[in-house]
C-alpha cells in the first residue's frame, strides 16, 4: 500500500497578485508531483514484481479542489490536480487487471488542526480565516474540527470500505456532491437540468470507458495472470 500524504501551504499563502512565482512553483510540487512522481516510481516497481494480492494507491487532495477561496490561489489548483489523477489512474490501471489487482483512493480532508495548520494560521490572509472560519483560538478550533489522528482514522476506515473518493465530514461530501460549487451559473435552470441529466448519464459512459480500457489492456497482454 502507498499512502500519498505530503502536502501543504505554510508559505504559499496569499492573494495571486502578492505571491511570487517560486512560491507557486512549489506548493504545486509538495501536493501534486510530490504524489505524482512517488505513485510512478512505486507503479513502476509493483507492474515489474506482479502479486496476488491487491496493490493500493491512497492519493491525499483536500476539500480545498471542490471550492476555492481567496488566499488558495497555489494551493487549491495542486489539490484539484491530484483528485483529476485519483480519476485518471484509478481507469488507466484496467489496463493492468481489475480492482483485485490495483486500487485507487482519494480522500479529502477539510479544515483540522496540525503542526502545519497552525504554521499556515500565520501567515494566512484574514479574509480567508474569515471564509473558513478560522479566524478563532486554536484550542476552539481543535474541537470544532479535530486533529490529524481523527482525520488519519477517518481515513483507513473510507479504505478498508474500499470507498473512492474518502471524505471526512458532511460540509465535503456536499462540496463533492455539487461538482460546480460555488462557480457563477450563467443559465441556472438550464444548467441544474444538464447536472441533473449528466448524473444519470455519466455512470453510463464511465463503465464503457472502464470495460474499453480493461479490453485493450488485456489485447496488449498488460494483464498479468498469476
């Protein structure tokens, strides 16, 4: 099992218009490539060594990739980007076998208190703390969104589920729930009917995409067979 749990924003707080480059530049590498180059490297090494137990990739995004606030302008982006890899992989490794041989999950963390949260407390932008709802004590904050032990239980207990996509609270599985969140709906009504039509179809496409993807993989002789 592979846990992708790097990750954070401690100095790349701000508005786009304040930080810098450099500082945009990494927090992409501490949340995404951090993920993106260890789960190659590791992939690469199991696809060489097949086993007849199930390998598993836990990819660590946030809440932060369904809705953006000012002040996240580095670090939201690098969070949506590893769910968009949880989505790309979990299909590319049909190529190799089903979900008895490789697994992907994703779980999604909001607020909680940690060494790295207080670090961010910092130099985090009032209004942020305001959207958020951080703009308080750090002993009220404890108890009102807990700390990284309960969100790490949380966590193995969406995998040993074998749930997708792990969310740690109702306010994110709504986030997840509404896909376009807080983006300006130009038609309303029109757009609410084509979520509500695509919900029904999209299950659809997504099994033919993942019966078309085992098939070439299994053609180009991918597929171990232990």
């Amino acid at each position: 099992m592979l846990f992708c749990t790097a990750g954070g924003t401690s100095s790349q707080l701000g508005f786009l218009a304040d930080i810098s480059a450099t500082d945009l530049k990494a927090c992409m590498e501490i949340n995404y490539y951090s993920a993106a180059f260890i789960t190659q490297s590791c992939l690469r090494r199991w696809l060489r060594s097949p086993s007849e137990s199930p390998r598993t990739i836990v990819l660590t995004s946030s809440a932060a990739a369904f809705v953006g606030l000012p002040g996240y302008d580095a670090y939201a982006p690098a969070k949506a980007a590893v769910r968009a890899l949880a989505d790309t992989l979990r299909q590319e490794l049909l190529l190799y076998g089903g979900n008895d041989k490789y697994r992907v999950h994703c779980c999604f963390p909001g607020t909680f208190v940690s060494e790295g949260f207080v670090a961010e407390q910092a130099t985090k932008p009032n209004l942020t703390k305001e959207l958020e709802k951080t703009n308080r004590p750090i002993s009220e904050l404890e108890k009102t969104y807990g700390t990284a032990e309960g969100i790490s239980q949380k966590l193995i207990q969406g995998v040993s589920e074998g749930q997708f996509f792990v969310t740690m609270d109702a306010d994110t599985r709504l986030l997840l729930n509404n896909m376009r969140g807080p983006s300006p709906r130009d038609r309303p009504l029109m757009d609410y009917l084509l979520g509500w039509f695509m919900g029904l179809v999209w299950p659809l496409i997504r099994r033919r995409f993942d019966r078309t993807t085992r098939e070439y993989g299994r053609q180009a002789g991918l597929q171990s067979h232990l």
